[in-house]
C-alpha cells in the first residue's frame, strides 16, 4: 500500500529584520543596509538587505568585518519588540492553514498542509496565498518551498528569493536532490562539507555510490542521515511542539572583563535578568541543572554546569570560579542559564525533612 506522499511548506521572509526597517522607513530602501551591534562593541551582522549582501555581507558577521566590505554600509540597531509584533502577524497566518506549524524562527516556520482543506487542498496556492497575506498584513516580502519533506522544502524556499515560490513534486525530488552540493545537506556545516570535498563527493550524487558502512566509518552515526539525504529521504515530522531545553541570559563587554574578582561582581546583574526571563516562561518547577557560561579574551569557551532545582546566586559563584580557572585570563563573554527537564518537581517536601546530609 503507497503512503500519499506529504505536502510540506517551509515558509521564511526575505530578510526580515531589514525587511521590517525598510517597511517603516522607506529611505532606506536601495541602498546597504544590516540590522546589528555597533562595530566598536564587538557588535554583528543580524541580517542584512539584498543590496549589502552582493559586498559579501552575511549575518552574524562581525559588523566591523562588514563596514570594511563595504564602508557606505548603513548600520541600524536591532528593534526586537517591533519584530516581535510582526513576527504575531505572521505566525497567525500560518496558523490559519494547518495547526502543524513548527516555529523555526520569528518569522521561519514548516507548514504541513497535507490534510489542509484550504485552497483545495493545493499546498502550491496555500503558499502563494501565505506569501500574499504576508504581503498585505505584514508590508514585507516571504519565499517558500513547497515540497514532500523538509529537507527538500527548506531548500526550494530558497531557490526563487527573493520574493519567490518553488514547488518539488514527490517524482522530482531524486533529480532534483541529485545534483545539490553536499554542502546543502541538512546537518553539514563547513567542516563536514570540506572533508565530503576532499573524499570526492561534490554533490549528492557522488554521495549516492557511498554504502552505509563507508559513509558510518567516516562519519559515524550521522553516515545513516546522508545517506538518506542524499536520497532526499527525510522522515522528520513537522513538530509543532518545539521543546525549550534551557533558559539563559549573556553578555559580552567591551573592554574585557580583567579578572575572577570584576567577573563575580557582574554576576548579580545577569542573575536578575535570568530571573526575568524564568518567570516570563514560567520554567521554575522544570528547571533541573544549572550552568554558567564563560568566553575568554582568545575566544575559547567553557561551560560549568551542576545539578540544581532552582536559580541559587553562590552556586552560579562556584560555578563561575571553577569556569574562569580554567584559563584564568580577561573575559569577553558571561552568561548563567538553567536547564530544564520534561517534568515538574514536586519534591518540594525535602526541605522539611528531617533526615538531613552533611
């Protein structure tokens, strides 16, 4: 018996928070623009227009790295919360053609339309119909890929920006796939590509003539996801569901942050902002590790984390202490954060318990 094959749709506006600023200000329209941090603050590249990226701009690129590519770039700083409006907008649009919708950013997002009784049933006219609404409501420009998976939806969404829809039929994804980089792998970042490279495979194609065993020696378990990639197999479900597996705050300083002393006095500050951001997600019953989470002036991380069931300032201390000695050198970069677990506690009792441990 053949399974219909599913109608998925990854939808993703054309440079957003660009998008965004250009809408309200339309000067800005036709010349270098990037949302970001200040060159003199360490700051990067958000996301940036079309004009900027033809200097070889790209987000998160250090800001100064992107003023020297291109010296009239025009740099504006980041206005979450008027994102975070539009981003609604959006959401709720998608959410009017199916409740599998699966968030993979403010405005980028998985539809599966294959039960979908909109635009009879056609997930090609629910995607023009999305990009249009988006158009109307949100005054900014969205791309999608219409396709019978993710992996290969992610991809077409790409194919036509800006501004653009490509449709991959169930009979068009082996061809199509085919002849993909393996770069465009789901998964593969610069490393794994460069050594695909330096083992002879170029595209998937070449992928192809690779068993599972030759490609599970050299990559290990993650051998079985390309050899199924590519294939333009990918099974994964649209989740609308995405878990959060922890909550943390961080900053970055400018200058650096000399020693353990100065970095234990900025603890209080970032101990109240995760607080904050705890209670807005109200995550204190799921919280069940603590970590603290350290970059040094020669950009090496570390990260110390303990078991702990709620936020505890002399523990992010301990933490911190045993962080920076690790490299014992001026900081750039402090965060805390919780991690958090599937299921509440409830053993709140303990604390008055009588049997105590020393």
């Amino acid at each position: 018996m053949n399974v219909p094959a599913r109608k998925i749709i990854h939808c993703d506006c054309d440079c957003f928070y660009a998008s965004v600023e250009m809408r309200d200000d339309p000067s800005l329209r036709g010349r270098p623009l990037a949302v970001g941090g200040r060159p003199d603050q360490r700051g990067v590249v958000a996301t940036c227009n079309y004009e900027a990226r033809v200097f070889g701009i790209h987000s998160a690129m250090a800001t100064a790295q992107a003023m020297k590519l291109c010296p009239g770039l025009l740099v504006i700083p980041p206005a979450m919360e008027k994102y975070r409006i539009a981003s609604r907008q959006i959401m709720e649009i998608y959410s009017d053609y199916t409740d599998l919708v699966e968030p993979l950013s403010l405005d980028e997002a998985y539809l599966d339309v294959s039960n979908s009784p909109h635009c009879k049933g056609s997930a090609t006219l629910i995607a023009q119909e999305i990009r249009r609404r988006i158009f109307e409501t949100v005054g900014i420009t969205a791309s999608a890929g219409v396709a019978p998976n993710k992996f290969v939806a992610k991809i077409a969404s790409d194919w036509n920006k800006p501004d653009g829809l490509f449709l991959v039929r169930p009979e068009e994804v082996d061809a199509f796939v085919s002849a993909l980089p393996v770069k465009k792998l789901h998964g593969v970042g610069k490393v794994t590509a460069a050594k695909l490279n330096k083992l002879g495979a170029q595209t998937c194609l070449d992928l192809r003539g690779w068993t599972m065993q030759e490609l599970q020696h050299h990559f290990g378990s993650f051998g079985a996801r390309l050899h199924d990639l590519c294939r333009g197999i990918d099974n994964r479900e649209v989740s609308p569901e995405r878990e959060r597996k922890s909550i943390s705050t961080e900053e970055t300083y400018t200058p650096d942050v000399p020693d353990l002393a100065a970095c234990l006095a900025l603890l209080p500050d970032l101990y109240e902002h995760l607080l904050g951001r705890i209670k807005r997600n109200a995550a204190e019953k799921f919280i069940n590790k603590l970590f603290v989470k350290i970059k040094f002036s020669d950009f090496q991380q570390t990260t110390v984390e303990c078991v702990g069931f709620s936020p505890h300032l002399p523990t992010f201390a301990r933490l911190m202490e045993t962080g920076w000695q690790r490299a014992s050198r001026p900081v750039r970069l402090l965060g805390v954060g919780v991690r958090l677990g599937d299921t509440e506690h409830v053993e709140q009792l303990s604390l008055f318990d009588e049997r105590t441990t020393h």
